[in-house]
C-alpha cells in the first residue's frame, strides 16, 4: 500500500513539474528542475535552499522526448528542421562560412588577383556566382602569365571589362589564336576602353597584331598601352583610324617613323592628353616640333632616348605646352642647367620631372627646381654625376612636397641625406641611393627614423649593406633594397 503524500511534498511535485497545453499538430513541452549535485568546495544547502537549472523536455506526437533549450511552442516542420540540423552537425564548419553575407565575400575577394579569383570561382556555385560580379572584371590586370589560352580570353571578354592589362605575359606554345583574340575583342567591343600589353611575348601578342584588331572592334578605345610589344606604323595607323577619340598612347620602345605620329596628332591632336615615345630613335625634330603645335592639351610628354631632339625643338615644345604636369627627358644629350631653366620657368604646373642621366645637369639645376617647382612631387635625377650636396640643399629647402626622389649615382653624400631627413621628411615616401658610396648607416638610420612615410629605400651598390640588421629590426614599415637581396623591414 503507498504510502499518502503529505501536502507539503504534493505542493512541490506540482511546482517542480509543469506542463504547458499547446495547439493542435505542436509538440508538448515538459519543464524539468534539475538540482546540481554537492561538490566538496560548495556549502551544504538543503533542497530547498538551492537555485535548479531548468531544462525543457518536448514531447512530440510520435512519443519521444527530445531534451534541449527549445522554444516553448514548438511545430512538428521546425522540430524535425532542428533534428535535421544535429545530425548534419559534421558539416557545421563549412555551413558557417558559407552563412556569411554576400558583401563580405565580396570585400574578401576584392583582395585577390583575377588568377586567384578564377581558381575561387571553381570551389562551388555560390562562389563561382560572386566570383563572377561585374565589380570585379571592370579593370582586368594580369602579369606574369604563361597560360593565356583561347578559352581565358573569351571568358575574360565574356566579363565586358572596361580595362585589360597584360603585362609581361608569354605565350610560348602558341596557345593563343587569331580566332581566340578576335572573339575577345568582339565580346567587349562595347565596354573597352582602356587596353595596355606591356613586354609579352608570344605570336600573337605582338602589337600590331593586337592594334588590328582592337582598332576592328573597339572603336571605344581611349588609352593604348603598346610599349616594348614591337608595335610599328602599320598597327598604330590602324589604331589612329579606327579609334574615335584617343586621349593617351604609350609606345615606348616601339619602331615608330613620323608618319605614325603626324596622323596621330592630326585626327587626335585636340583629344590626345598623353603621350609617350621613350626610345623611338627614328623620331625627327622637325616631327617633334609639329606634335607641340597639335597637342594644345598634352600634360604627359615622354621623350626620352629620342636623340634627334634638338635643343631649339625642345624650345618650341616647351613654348607651346605649357600646361605640362609630367615630362622625362631620360638621356638627351642637349639637357643642360639652362633647358632646365626653360623647363621650371615654363611648364610651372610640373609635378613629375625626370633628368635621369642627363650628364650636363648640375646643382644649378637643383636650386632652379627648388626656386620656381616648389609643389613637385617626383624629382629623378639618377646618372647625373655633377649633382652635389649643396644642389640638394638647395632642393630640400625648397621643395617640401617632394614623394619620391632618386639620386642614384649622384655625387652626394651622408650631409646631402642628412638635409633630406631634416627638411623633406614629412611628405618622402620613396628615396633611391643606389650608388652613392659615401652613405654611412648613422644616416641611413636618421632618414628612417624621421621621415615616417617612409615606405621604399634603395641602397644598391652602397657599402653598409651588411649593417642593414639593424635598422631593419626597429623600422619595420620601410622596405629597403639592396645588393643580394629585397627585404621587408
């Protein structure tokens, strides 16, 4: 016979368990108490005294009882969707990955090459659909490939991109055909406009093979990259005549006579802004000095390694573009302290200027620049041997915006670095010294040490080489270059 329940313990059954009515087709909810078992560290407390730990029991109309935190009025479709997510509980990793929102896999792609971006777009179909977004394949840029095929092309074209870049791509097994380009070129004959293929190789990457066919299709071309592809008048006519409107071409290094250029300047003389002919050696004055009358609008002018140039040509160019912003007269032989003159006393909007092995320039020339440029932001003045520590000084109280310097193999020393430390050191981010055999570590330490933007340093060919370690070891945002190595410091 049991034995009967006092009221007290009935009070407490009925407390400790309860049971919640839900609607029809809804599992049954059972609260349960749990009182935590005594421990030796934890006071004795009666029953009573103790705080339970609550738990839920749901009671489905199957019978069973599935224990957990659930919620109290639970339906059979979300029961069973719970069950469905333990039992895949293995896969709960990739599932948590794959829960990110759209836009931070977005912004996580964004930091990857179009290689790289190619290679996410094969793990799944949700990454193979970001993968494709049409942000990504505005501006294409590959360098260094040696896998270019028909089949990338047609894809890449497929993306209609604004920009293509290819640079120092090879093709070495001919995997590339005239069929192959002709598709890509016709995919993005509406989007094109900007294309540059700068140092590949490869039969069919040559210039004017790619100039025909860019000039067939893409008639929306605006800036042309084509430099050291081997480029000659033939493609660049075809360039000139099917573009509408070309406001930039670069053709450094290219076999490039006058015609080429005076039928560029005559049908694109208002619109062309850019201009660059570094090393095209069968350039003649006369030509030189009708592309200044032309070119109203010019502000990038590259005439470097042209050595037909004269020092009354270069005059008439500089009287007719004086809205110039960069200029590299790289290695010609009539650049000396007075065409400098003419160059800051004219052009007064420059902001890059390259004198590099310009042998006839000396300080006179530095202390021009600092005087009328004092805004300039890129100085080149490498190879030329007569610059000294006094044109720096010149130089460094005058020009206090200057970003990056190169005095390689100048005739400076550890005073001239000392000066740049001391009055340029809140805007250079780049300074190359290579070369320059009286550079001591004291100062190569003060420079780092003072111009926090510091970003690049170029130590070729200088003699503290081995005791770099310790400068590399406190300055950890300045990458310094040197003989044997490139390291990140």
């Amino acid at each position: 016979m049991s034995r009967p329940s006092s009221a007290k313990a009935e009070k407490r059954k009925s407390t400790d368990s309860s049971h919640s009515i839900c609607p029809s087709g809804c599992a049954v909810i059972e609260e349960i108490n749990v009182y935590p078992a005594q421990t030796s560290m934890s006071p004795l407390l009666t029953k009573d005294q103790q705080q339970p730990m609550r738990y839920q029991n749901s009671t489905g109309l199957c019978g069973k009882v599935c224990t957990g935190s659930t919620p109290k009025y639970l339906c059979k479709n979300d029961l069973e969707r719970e069950m469905a997510n333990k039992k895949n509980k293995g896969d709960s990793a990739l599932s948590l990955w794959q829960l990110l929102p759209d836009e931070i896999w977005i912004c996580i792609f964004s930091l990857l090459s179009h290689k790289e971006l190619s290679c996410i777009a094969q793990v799944c179909h949700h990454f193979c659909r970001l993968a494709s977004d049409n942000s990504f394949w505005k501006r294409i840029y590959i360098s260094d490939c040696h896998s270019l095929n028909d089949t990338w092309l047609v894809t890449l074209g497929r993306h209609h991109p604004q920009s293509l870049t290819l640079h120092r791509c090879h093709d070495d097994i001919h995997a590339i055909t005239d069929q192959g380009l002709k598709q890509f070129f016709h995919h993005c004959s509406e989007s094109l406009k900007e294309l540059n293929v700068t140092s590949c190789s490869g039969p069919r990457l040559k210039g004017d093979k790619l100039l025909l066919y860019a000039s067939t299709f893409c008639n929306r071309l605006t800036v042309v990259d084509i430099s050291w592809s081997g480029a000659t008048d033939l493609g660049v006519l075809a360039l000139v005549e099917g573009a509408s409107s070309l406001q930039g071409l670069s053709i450094n290094g290219c076999q490039i006579t006058d015609k080429a250029i005076r039928a560029l300047v005559k049908k694109h003389g208002n619109s062309l802004n850019k201009l660059e002919v570094f090393g095209c050696h069968a350039l003649t004055a006369r030509c030189m000095g009708c592309l200044a009358l032309s070119c109203p609008h010019l502000l990038t002018l590259n005439i470097g390694r042209v050595p037909k140039i004269t020092d009354v040509c270069f005059a008439k160019i500089l009287g007719n573009l004086k809205k110039v912003t960069t200029l590299n007269v790289t290695g010609l032989e009539m650049v000396r302290d007075r065409i400098v003159h003419l160059i800051v006393t004219q052009c007064l909007n420059l902001d890059c200027l390259v004198l590099s092995s310009c042998s006839w320039v000396t300080d006179i020339s530095l202390l021009e620049i600092g005087t009328y440029l004092r805004t300039i932001r890129f100085l080149d003045v490498s190879g030329c041997k007569k610059v000294t520590d006094m044109g720096i000084q010149a130089l460094a109280r005058g020009c206090h915006q200057l970003h990056y310097l190169d005095l390689s193999s100048t005739g400076i020393s550890k005073r001239g670095v000392s000066l740049l430390a001391s009055y340029c050191h809140v805007t250079l981010e780049c300074v190359k010294l290579s070369f320059c055999k009286e550079i001591t570590l004291d100062v190569v330490r003060k420079l780092c040490r003072n111009c926090r933007r510091l970003k690049m340093l170029h130590l070729y060919g200088c003699h503290i080489t081995p005791d770099l370690s310790s400068i590399k070891d406190i300055y950890k945002t300045v990458e310094i270059f040197h003989d044997g190595s490139a390291s990140t410091c």
